[in-house]
C-alpha cells in the first residue's frame, strides 16, 4: 500500500516520503479491524510527536497522523463483530499514541489496523471528510462540555472559538444553553464571521 512514512525525527517537510509499497498491516487480534482510509485529519499533536520523539523509542518506519475516517475491510470475530462493525461499515476513529509509536501505525496510508474500540459508526449525516477530523478534537470538546455542566440559559466565553477543537466546542455549547443563553467567542478577526455562523451570539 501506499503511505507517508518517516524514519528520523523532524518537521514533515523535511522527514516524510511517499512510499509506495509499504505492507499492508494485518489483523493481529479478535478485537480489530482493518480500514481502508478514506480521509486523514491533520493534528497539531502529532507534528509534535513528529518531531520531537526520536526513534530509539518507536517503530521504523513511522506513518504519521492519527485522526481518520473509511471503511472497514476486515474485521476480528471479538469486539469488532459484537459492535455490528462489519466489512464495509464507515467509521472514524484515531490511532492512540501507544500503537503509533511501538508499531508505526498512522492515518496516512491506504489501511490501518486498528482497536475496534478506537473506531465508531459514522452517523449518516456527516462526510467522511467531516468525520475524520472528529477523532482527536472532537472527543476533546466534548469531555470539555460535559465537564462544564452547562444548562439552558448559561453565559459560556469560548476562547480559541476558530480552533480545532473551539469550532466544535461553540456548536456543543449553543445547543446546551439553548436560544436563552449567550455564547461568546474570541478569535481572529478574519475568522469571526466563521464562529458566528455556529452559533456565536458575540465574537471578540
């Protein structure tokens, strides 16, 4: 398969290539499934690992990114078949940090294996482009909403309303707070009229 690798640590441009025959991976256990990629979302965290984790500590060949949305192509016969995620199912989902380094599994190739438990149905109504970018940040939002305890009628400041995860973060709180409520985000001056269509009652 098809993947951006990299052996050295270092920014993208400087690190990653375009590999064209890298194995496809396997499933190593009942509990996983293997997805071909349809979408890949870029994350500012794992540049980070990109760069800074050398790789005495982790897998050679690496394939960067975590965030991804596609479909699955095979499935294991534990967790992966008892959550009904069977070939041809669309998913998202996100490599976590322990298998992306040990064995160099990422979100830019072709195919990933993958912990069934990592991936979710794709609801019917979102893209497999809008989907991927919900692995990361979108879990991130929504255990920041849930531990704000927001109701109907709230005041909410969202700072950082344009960002990867603020966009979401704005949407969440309005539908909490309701129409009786105020949200208001700060951003960049040139992305306020963004965060004002998901909801934004003011921007600053």
């Amino acid at each position: 398969m098809r993947a951006w690798t990299h052996i050295r640590a270092g920014t993208p441009s400087s690190v990653l290539t375009l590999s064209p025959s890298v194995p496809l991976p396997t499933i190593s256990s009942p509990n996983h499934v293997l997805v071909q990629v349809t979408h890949a979302a870029l994350n500012p965290g794992a540049s980070i690992m990109m760069q800074l984790c050398p790789f005495v500590f982790r897998s050679r060949p690496g394939v960067p990114e975590l965030d991804f949305s596609g479909r699955i192509v095979a499935a294991g016969s534990g967790v992966a078949a008892a959550r009904n995620l069977q070939p041809g199912t669309p998913v998202f989902g996100s490599v976590t940090v322990g298998p992306h380094l040990s064995s160099g599994a990422g979100a830019l190739a072709e195919y990933v294996a993958i912990d069934a438990a990592t991936v979710v149905r794709k609801p019917d109504g979102a893209s497999f482009e809008e989907a991927a970018g919900l692995g990361v940040a979108g879990c991130t939002a929504l255990v920041l909403v849930e531990k704000a305890g927001l109701k109907k009628g709230d005041s909410v400041l969202v700072n950082g309303a344009s960002g990867g995860i603020g966009h979401i973060v704005i949407q969440m709180v309005k539908k909490k707070v309701g129409e009786s409520g105020r949200v208001v985000g700060v951003c960049s001056g040139g992305n306020a009229e963004m965060v004002r269509t998901l909801g934004a009652d003011e921007v600053s």
